[in-house]
C-alpha cells in the first residue's frame, strides 16, 4: 500500500514547475510526474550501539533520477524531504552511500576517520603455528552475531538479519577458527565495477580477536587465492591499527560514504553515558548543544561557537576538515569527538 502526499514543494531553481507527487512505500521514498515515478530514495532506519549507548540513523541510498528529468533539482528536492522526515522519525544521524555534490550541498562531509593498509601475500609475516580461515556458511550466522555483538561499536542486528544475510549475502564471509570455536570473522566485497575474476578484495567488516584475524591472514590469502586485501580500520580501533602499523598506514574516511548532522541536541543525549564517562560531572552539566538550521552552537557556560553544518558534522564525527575550537570549550570537545562509528559492513545500503 502506498500513500500519496500533496504539500506545496517547489523546485529551488528555474520556473515553477508542476507539483510533485510524493509516494512513500516500504523504505522508500519517490517522487512522480506526468504519471511517472521520477526520483527515488531508500532509507532503512537502523540503530548504531556506541559503548552501549543506542543512537537511532537513518541511511541513505539507492538514489536515482529519470534521466528525462535529471537536472531539474528533483533529487534535491527529495533529499531535501527525506532529511526532515528522518529527524522527525527520531534520528540523530544520516549515513549516506555516496558523496557526490548532491549530498555535500546538504551538508554532509567526509567523516568517521580510519587507517588503512592494503596488503598483499607478501607484507604479511607467517605465525606459528598459523591460524586457519575457512569460507562461512549459512551455519555460522549465529557464531557470527556473538562476536559481532562483543564489539562496542557496532550496529544492533536482530538474529533474523544475520541469518538472512548469511543465506543470501553476495559478499565472501571468512570465519577464522582458533581452538575449535570461531575467534574471528572478516567479510570481503569486490571494488565496485570489477569483474569475478579479479583477485583483489575489500573488506567490508570484520569482528572477534584482531590477533587471530592478523594471524590468519596467511592463510586467508592462500585459501582465497587473493592478490591483495584492503584494510580500513575506524581510527577508535587502534588494536588493529597497531598491529598494522609497522605497514605504513594511510589517514582516511568512511569510503564512498558521507554523513550529516540531523540533531546534534538529541545525539548527545542519546549519549549520556558516553559524556558522562569521558567528563567530570561539573564539566558536563555546563555543556550544550543546538542545532538550527543552518548551523550548531557548542556551548560551555559563557563559552560558546557557533559552526556551519557541515563543519559541526566534521567536529563531531571526525574527518579531515574537522574544526579546531579554542579556549576550555575546544579542550572539552576535544575529550568528547570525534564519536566513534561502525563500518557499514552488512548494513550497507
């Protein structure tokens, strides 16, 4: 069933054009005209557990346009839609797969910083006595989901997603057995656009022990017959980073993916726990957060700074244009951000 809305939305450019029609389905949001579905954006909802607390986002994808009515500001429009309509369902956070220009004029940035490493057969040394890498199967969803809840950055996943999503995954899960019980696993895509034949891998998640992941590299090679594994490791990972220091790491973000700012009052609510471990109480009585409409104010007591939109993003989640704040209230932020965040893995979109 499907529900159409009205409502007095305008393109921002060029002439007044004829009034779109908005249509919202399972998950998905489009716009029609001239009795056809022109523009279209999926947004699952999902929850992120960071230290344990829950901060609900919502995820951007799927986005497309009709090419006899791109350009027309239709997709803007929609994205434009879709931003409320998340911060009032209750999300703190918008994760979109992609950063073009479409996304970037909405605010979002390059945020969640990460290392990466690419290795090969070769940079990785041999342990003894080496761990072995075996391809999952639809079996292991549950062994899966136990060390993947253990992480404490991570998205909260029902026993239902796993096990769908190891029965009809496209990507290659590899579990890594130490003792007889699974200590690990690591889920590896191809580049987008390369063929099945081609022997170089991404890796889209991974959980359990880094030591057995790190051990078991050689034999993951050689069981995949791989040519060379793409690391990126969330800087708040610094286990992995370590281990893979010694191999020249490189700065970077969440690849292909920006993030905007929704509510930045109710994130930081939602994180209590996580301020409250990280400030003196005294400290975080005095702290606050606004986010108007274009732009955030950070506040200590008299102390405050008032950013743009995609610099409080870039503040807060981390990223390469992340501002410096002065003064108490800049050592304050800095003790809070960047907040952590999960790689997509399986919940990409």
């Amino acid at each position: 069933m499907t529900i159409s809305f009205g409502g007095a939305l305008r393109p921002r450019h060029g002439r007044r054009r004829r009034r779109p029609r908005w249509i919202v389905g399972s998950g998905a949001w489009v716009i029609a005209r001239d009795g056809r579905l022109v523009s279209h954006i999926r947004i699952p909802y999902n929850t992120v557990s960071l230290y344990g607390c829950c901060v609900r986002i919502a995820s951007i994808g799927g986005v497309c346009t009709h090419p006899d009515y791109r350009g027309q500001g239709t997709a803007t429009i929609l994205l434009d839609h879709c931003i409320t309509e998340s911060a009032g369902a209750g999300a703190s956070l918008m994760l979109i797969s992609g950063g073009r220009g479409l996304y970037r004029r909405a605010h979002a940035v390059d945020a969640s910083p990460t290392v990466e490493a690419r290795l090969t057969p070769t940079s990785i040394e041999p342990t003894s006595p080496p761990l072995t890498a075996r391809r999952g199967t639809p079996e292991d969803w549950f062994a899966c989901a136990s060390l993947y809840q253990s992480e404490p950055v991570r998205f909260v996943r029902t026993a239902d997603f796993f096990r769908q999503t190891f029965e009809h995954s496209h990507r290659e899960t590899w579990v890594i057995d130490s003792n007889g019980f699974p200590a690990a696993y690591v889920v590896l895509s191809r580049h987008w656009g390369t063929s099945s034949e081609d022997r170089r891998r991404v890796v889209a998640e991974y959980a359990g022990s880094r030591a057995a992941l790190a051990d078991a590299l050689p034999a993951l090679f050689e069981a995949g017959g791989y040519e060379q594994i793409e690391f990126a490791v969330p800087a708040h990972d610094r286990e992995l980073a370590g281990i893979f220091a010694r191999l020249g790491l490189r700065p970077g973000t969440l690849e292909d993916h920006t993030i905007r700012l929704l509510d930045v009052h109710r994130l930081m609510r939602r994180l209590g726990p996580y301020v409250a471990a990280r400030l003196p109480r005294s400290q975080a009585r005095r702290l606050s957060f606004v986010q108007g409409e274009d732009g955030c104010i950070f506040r200590l007591g008299d102390e405050k700074v008032g950013l743009s939109l995609a610099k409080s993003a870039a503040l807060v989640l981390g990223g390469p244009k992340a501002p410096k704040v002065p003064g108490a209230l800049g050592r304050v932020l800095v003790s809070l951000f960047p907040v952590p965040f999960p790689m997509p893995g399986m919940n990409y979109v």
